[in-house]
C-alpha cells in the first residue's frame, strides 16, 4: 500500500520539529524521521494500527509511536496519514480531513 501524508499531517510534523528543535535541532530532525519510518511501517500491515476510540470508523485508525498518535485512513490501496499528535490529547473529529 502507498503511505500519502495530507498537509494536516505534514504541519504538525512541522511543528513537532520546531518545538523539539528549541533544545536541540539533531535530535528533532531524527525524531520526525522515527515518526515517519513508524507510519510508512504501516504498508505491509495496515490493520496493525488500532481503531480510534473517539471516532467510530473502523477504516480510521491509529498507531502509537513514543507519545504521539499517527492517525491514518485505509483508503483503497492507499494509506492517508491525516494527523499527528502528542498522546495525552484526545482526536477531535473536526480536527482531521476525512
């Protein structure tokens, strides 16, 4: 399956980077890029992730890395990441481009 990432997606790895960066610009580069290989992971196992508990649709799931949530659609044969956020925070549906 081929992993798209939407602009909600790509922002806030944008900003996961720019905050971390504060401290040191090393480490928030190579922590995005963990996040990335984590959900691009999901290509061969697109299940693997679990549904998301504040929105009932089965086709949008989520998968854990550290304390962050990837929240992606199974979209035919494609995989849409549609956000990523620190764990803590529940999904708000108006949040994500379904």
């Amino acid at each position: 399956m081929k992993i798209q990432w939407t602009h909600e997606a790509l922002e806030r790895l944008f900003e996961i980077e720019d905050f971390i960066s504060q401290d040191s610009p090393e480490q928030a580069e190579k922590f995005v890029d963990q996040i990335i290989e984590h959900a691009e992971s999901l290509s061969d196992k697109p299940l693997r992730g679990r549904a998301v508990p504040e929105i009932s649709n089965p086709n949008i799931r989520e998968l854990i890395f550290r304390k962050y949530r990837i929240v992606y659609k199974i979209n035919g044969n494609n995989i849409d990441v549609l956000t990523v956020f620190e764990g803590h925070r529940l999904s708000r549906i108006d949040e994500i481009e379904v």
